[in-house]
C-alpha cells in the first residue's frame, strides 16, 4: 500500500502546511506548474516526487520534468499530465491516446479547480487536485490525499486551506 499527496500548481510557493502532509505521505505526485524549482528540490529532500511540468515552468524545469508521466503505482496505471481535460472534455492532444489505451487513474492541473469524477466509458477515475499555490483565481488552497493498495484507489481526502 502506498500513501500518496497528490497537488499541482505550486506557483513556487510552498510553505510548513504542504510540508506536514508531504512527511505524513509515501510518495508526493506534482501535476505541473511547479514555478519554482525550489518547490520541488525540497520535496525531494523529504519523499519520492513524480512530477510533470506545467504551462508556466520554464525550459530547466522542462529539462527535469516530463510533459507526461505514465507508470504503475501497486497495481494501477497511472498518468499525469498539467493539461489534459476531463471526462467529456479530454485536451485534443490525448484524446485518442485516452481512448485507446486509458489509464486506471489520470491526473491533470492547470485549471486550479478541484474535481474528481469517473469516466464510466474508460473505466478511469479522473482526479485534479486543484491548486495548492497562493497565485490565482481559486478561492481556497487545495491538495487530494488518497492509498493505493494493489488494484485499490482508497480513503480520498481533500486538504483544503483558505486564501
């Protein structure tokens, strides 16, 4: 079984709230717009980070950060990418890879909106953990904590803090 913090759009901001919930997990997943490299370099020191980078990270970040990552964490098909769209809306530029070869879990950012949501049709579960960063439109500050245990995604949480 693994504990992982799921977040994204870190805008390089990172403070001793996400570093209390990156102690307390097995793996942390970034799904883009890092900022900062910063942000990353010291999650590192703490925990194994997966991470892709984002519409606003800049060519070094691109240098150590893939645009996509596709793995298998216990037993589940993982990938993240920052823009990737939804369920009914997937980004152009992976829809027919969705279709033909869906993962069990994708996760996307950039919209700074927390969703979750099954994509019935692909047998997938689609997770975007918001915005955890200061910088942006949302409103509140929030990350996805959840186990995957074999073929088991499990015990979702929101971590929510207010702007």
């Amino acid at each position: 079984m693994k504990k992982i913090l799921l977040l994204s759009d870190t805008h390089s901001y990172i403070d001793e709230a996400i570093l209390k919930h990156i102690r307390n997990a097995d793996e942390v997943w970034h799904a883009g717009d890092i900022g900062d490299l910063k942000v990353t370099d010291t999650i590192k020191i703490i925990k194994p980070l997966r991470a892709v980078y984002g519409n606003i990270d800049n060519a070094e970040a691109r240098l150590e950060f893939p645009l996509h990552q596709r793995f298998l964490c216990e037993q589940v098909d993982v990938w993240i990418t920052h823009i990737g769209g939804y369920p009914g809306r997937y980004s152009p530029a992976i829809r027919e890879e969705i279709y033909a070869n869906p993962p069990k879990l994708f996760i996307t950012g950039h919209s700074h909106i927390l969703k979750v949501m099954s994509d019935k049709k692909r047998g997938l579960l689609h997770m975007n953990p918001g915005a955890i960063g200061i910088h942006g439109f949302h409103k509140a500050r929030t990350m996805l904590r959840f186990e995957i245990d074999g073929k088991k995604i499990q015990n979702l949480e929101v971590i929510e803090y207010k702007r």
